[in-house]
C-alpha cells in the first residue's frame, strides 16, 4: 500500500478564527524529531497558562523556519500578511537599527489568544521574548510592573551553581520587600521574577536590579558577578540586571528555546531551587513533554 503523506498545509478553525496551518509534519528539531505538529500541539496545551503571562506584552520572536540545526532570526515588527485580527502596539524607539513601518517606531503582535499564539507558531517562531513593561489600554507602554535576574553560568558553572546563588538572590530581593519567582531558562541558567508592589520606570527597575547584583558580588565575589565582561564571568554566575531595561526582552516562562532539545522556560517551585543548590544532579533544564506533566500535576507555579 502507498505510504499517505500529510498535506502541506490544512485549515484549522481557532476559537472562531480559520488559520492555514502548513508542514506539520516538518522536523523542528532534528536531534530529538521533534515535528512542527508536536510543537503547536504543545503550544494548544500550554496556552491556559502561557497566555495569562503574555498579556498585554509586546513579543519579540525567534523563528526557525528550517529548523535547530539552521539559521534563526530575531522578529520584533510584525510580518507581512499578519491578519488583520491580531492586536498590536506601535511603540517608539530610538536609534533602532530594526526596519519599521514608520521611522523610529516598532509595531508588535500582543499575544492575547489561541488563535494568535497559532498563527506565530505556525510561523516557526520557537521562542516567545518579552518586555517587563505591558501596555496599556490606550495602547501605550507602562511603567515596568515586574524586576527579573538572569542567573547565566560560566563554565564550569553550571544549573547546580546558579541554584545555590538564585537562593541569595531570593533573599536580598526579600530584603527589599520583593518576593523571588524561580524560573529556568531553557537554556544553561535560571531567571529570578519579582512583582513590584507599583510600576515603575524601567529605568528605575533597571538600576534596582543592578544595585541587586553589585550588593551580591560585593558579598561573594568568588560565586557570582554583575560585571558584562565575558572574561570575568569564569566559574562564575553572572547575574545580568540589564534584561530590564525598556528595549531588552526575557524569555517568556513556559516559551519553547530554539536549543539541540525542545527545553523549555519552566517555572518551579523553590523546594527545586534548593535541591538543586545541595545536589548537582538533582535539576536540569525540563523539555515540553516534562513541562506538560508538571502543570497538569501542580498547576501554574508562575501565577
């Protein structure tokens, strides 16, 4: 019997929106087979507790349109044919070296549906990056509404490492009245969120996070740094406060990573955090399926 292929592409109906779907069947992740099917069904399940955290929330993405194994490219405006029903932003921009509709301004898609999580999906865009800013409803930037830490090792520095200096991390941000929120970032560290009690400039989060980390390196300078370069950060975890300045974005917690592996951005419980600063063994970076489990089990430990 002649092997049936799948079509190239099918049409999908989306809480009321009609989205053509093409290459389910395209491999996204050569190392594990990963298709591109897998990824918008993981995406379709995530979606409950993904889309609460895109909110508002201008999303600069990642695409793979050939797969892990070839070129990626970064998106911050919107493409061409982008259906007329996805919400957007237009936010100015200085000295921005990325092509725009208009000079000085950037047009992002707000993730706020099913439908349009799909359409960037289907588009390869593996990874979800946001702002710490939101927007409002007169469809303008606010004030940052959360700080966040990117705990990023240096070799030899792993995961086990940054657990241990997330634990330090965590009390100096209580310190200050702030209540840490564990993430992996899918790729070699971990991202430390903490809700402010009111908005703020990013310009004032920016320099409350770096005050952070330079109070931390002062402290264990032989663990950690808040210095950018790269030379110093061996062994070392290096604690980048600069993720909260107005124009730079963080992986979205529960967003795909474009690695060799589908990992993922996965909130977890500090019971985790300790466990893995005691035991090297004991945590690393989860893939979707994983991820899929531990919501279903606990729940959205990032709410």
């Amino acid at each position: 019997m002649a092997k049936q292929h799948e079509p190239e592409e099918v049409f999908v109906d989306v809480e009321g929106r009609t989205l053509k779907i093409s290459n389910l069947g395209k491999v996204l992740y050569p190392r594990t087979g990963t298709t591109k099917g897998e990824v918008l069904s993981y995406y379709a399940k995530i979606a409950p507790v993904l889309l609460p955290h895109l909110k508002d929330r201008a999303v600069t993405r990642i695409r793979w349109p050939h797969g892990t194994d070839d070129m990626s490219f970064f998106e911050k405006n919107i493409p061409g044919g982008t259906p007329s029903w996805v919400h957007t932003v237009t936010v100015p921009t200085t000295g921005s070296r990325t092509a725009s509709r208009e000079e000085g301004t950037l047009t992002f898609p707000i993730v706020d549906d099913l439908a349009t999580l799909t359409w960037l999906v289907n588009l390869a865009a593996l990874e979800l990056h946001v702002h710490q800013w939101t927007v409002g409803r007169n469809g303008r930037p606010r004030g940052a509404d959360r700080l966040v830490i990117d705990l990023d090792p240096g070799e030899p520095a792993g995961l086990h490492e940054c657990c241990g200096v997330a634990l330090l991390v965590a009390e100096a941000l209580e310190e200050r009245g702030l209540v840490a929120k564990p993430v992996t970032s899918g790729s070699k560290g971990l991202h430390l969120y903490a809700e402010l009690a009111q908005r703020m400039p990013s310009e004032e989060s920016t320099a409350l996070a770096k005050e952070v980390a330079e109070e931390l390196e002062k402290a264990h300078p032989k663990l950690l740094t808040a210095t950018m370069t790269k030379s110093r950060r061996a062994g070392k975890v290096f604690l980048d406060w600069s993720q909260n300045s107005g124009s730079k974005t963080t992986i979205s917690p529960y967003s795909l990573r474009g690695k060799e592996r589908p990992y993922v951005a996965t909130p977890l419980g500090w019971d985790e955090v300790e466990e893995g600063a005691e035991d090297p063994d004991a945590l690393e970076q989860l893939r979707y399926e994983q991820v899929l489990e531990r919501v279903e089990e606990y729940g959205d430990l990032f709410e």
